[in-house]
C-alpha cells in the first residue's frame, strides 16, 4: 500500500451479509473513504416484507454494510443492528424475523420520507462515516432466464432456487431496464481509486448492479483500477459446479465485456466444508494463470470457521497491497 497524503477511495459494488459486507469489514481498520452501492432488487426475508407493506426500498443490504463498518470497539452494537427477532405463533409472527436494523431504516423512511436521510441519521447513530448508497433510486425487479431457456422471476425464486429442475441460471435482467441512479453513485463510481465488485452472489448481489446502464457506464469510463473478487465457495443451484472462468464468462456474457484488471482468488480448499451447506469450493483453472487480459493474485483468503467466506482480514490486506 502506497504511503497516502489523503485518503485514498474505494468503492465496493455488490452485496449481501456474507459478501460486500464482508469485505468492508476487513476495509474499515484502513484510511480510505468507502463506499458502498449495493442493488434494491431484494425481495424476500424481512426487506422483502416491509419493501411489500410499505413500498419502500429494501433496507437490509444497506443495513448489513452499516453493520459491518461499525468499528470493532463498538460489535455489540453491530450485533444489535443485525438482531433477528424470534417468531412464528400467531402472537409474535408479524415481528419474527425481521432484522432491527431494517425496522430502524424502516422507521427513520416513513419519518422522513427520504432514504438518504434515513441512512446518514442511521449511519450517524452507529458511528458510521461511509458512503452506503443504493444502486438505484427505485426498487427493481429481477428476473432470469434458465440454461433450459424458461423465464423465472423475483430475487427470492432466484435467491432461494424457487423454481423447477433443472436448476441453473444463464442470464439475469432488471425491470425497469433503465432504472433512476442518484448522481452520488456515478460521481463516486468515476472519482474512485479503486472499484471492487465481488464477493457476493453472482446472479442475485454481483450482476444485478452491474448491468443497471448508468452505472455499467460509469465503470466503463471510470480510470479506476477494478477489482473482481471471486467467491471462495459456489452456492447450491446458483452457481453449482462453476468454476472462475466461469465467472468470468457469465460476467462476459451479461456486459459484453470483462471490465476488471485484476481478479483475487482463494487457493486454501482444504477446510471441510459441512455437508449440510452443499457449498462447493471455487476452483481455478490453470489456463487463467497464463492470459494476458488480467492479473490473477491467488491467496488463502477462506475463513476457517465459516469455509464458504472469505477471511475479512487477509481478503482486505490483498486488497490494499493493489494501492
């Protein structure tokens, strides 16, 4: 990492609780100013409930990444933010399962009517300094086309393999097509020292930003060095079997280009992964140690105790040795 007169700006695209916010996890101990855009597709669990019931964007990828910036000192307060309620009677089913976090995001909205203010007073009251943005200033939908060419749609039938065998995903689609994107995003996006995307899901975190127009653009134009960060393990029907040419390919496929410079890898598969998460490890192909398109760096990044994540703190020290 390069000695820096001024904080240096990251921006991470993507999310979920075991992906971006992963990553910012271990950014956070760094002086850098990050940013976060992560997609307003999401549609199941507690923000899919409350995106229903009040119309309002879904609030639990925005929560996560707040969670997870909120400094070590302080991770009672990220547990609390991340608190699940119990339930499933018909006394207390309306509050089980949704996330404080969202309930608080959910409350400061229908308060303010604005979501942007509901993430700086939420980001404010956990001691937050970051740009957690969503990717779109709507709720999108999504949809997919299987390898066998049927149309599924919603994020939680995609998410949650919803749908009939055989399973597998070839491409993925946004409705609106063109969706409204708060200048913030692109301004961010085109002023970055380095943008990430990864890890994450592919077809329900990763692609589902890349592909919005504006911000596919903004990627394109930006100088930025550009990270893809692949996933140490493969999730059951979403990406079964892929390999990271895989990846490569699907990401090829839906931009017309492979816009990343460099890509990180996991290359520790010898944790166990248990049986009961039908996880499998993303291999490597030797043939990409040898292309000219982009730099391959191969590390043990797997988190020992959870071997379908990465490892916070090694995945954000790779990181930073690329500034």
């Amino acid at each position: 990492m390069k000695n820096m007169a001024k904080k240096l700006k990251i921006v991470c695209l993507g999310g979920g609780s075991g992906g971006t916010s992963t990553l910012l996890r271990g950014l956070k101990d760094y002086p850098t100013h990050l940013t976060s855009i992560t997609s307003m597709a999401d549609d199941g669990g507690s923000s899919g409930r409350l995106r229903k019931a009040y119309g309002i964007m879904p609030p639990g990828n925005l929560v996560s990444c707040i969670a997870s910036l909120i400094p070590d000192k302080d991770s009672e307060l990220s547990d609390l933010l991340m608190y699940r309620f119990p339930g499933n009677s018909r006394e207390n089913k309306s509050l089980g399962g949704h996330k404080l976090g969202n309930l608080i995001m959910l409350a400061e909205i229908l308060r303010t009517k604005d979501i942007y203010k509901a993430l700086a007073v939420t980001q404010q009251m956990f001691g937050v300094d970051a740009d957690i943005l969503p990717a779109t200033d709507e709720r999108t939908h999504l949809s997919a086309i299987t390898v066998d060419g049927r149309r599924i749609h919603t994020e939680t039938t995609l998410d949650l393999a919803l749908y009939a065998e055989p399973y597998g995903l070839k491409k993925i689609y946004i409705t609106p097509k063109k969706p409204k994107v708060n200048p913030k995003v692109i301004s961010n996006i085109l002023a970055a020292d380095l943008i990430i995307s990864g890890p994450g899901d592919l077809y329900t975190n990763q692609l589902p930003v890349l592909v919005i127009p504006q911000i596919k653009q903004a990627l394109l134009e930006s100088k930025a060095k550009k990270i893809f960060i692949a996933n140490v393990a493969n999730k059951p029907f979403e990406t079964k079997h892929y390999t990271l040419k895989n990846y490569i390919e699907a990401i090829y496929d839906h931009l017309q280009i492979f816009p990343f410079d460099t890509i990180i890898a996991n290359n520790n598969l010898q944790y166990k992964i248990p049986k009961k998460y039908r996880y499998s490890y993303v291999k490597v192909e030797s043939e990409l140690r040898k292309n000219n398109s982009f730099r391959l760096i191969e590390e043990d990044l797997v988190e020992s105790t959870f071997p379908i994540h990465h490892n916070a703190k090694r995945l954000a020290k790779v990181v930073m040795k690329e500034l």
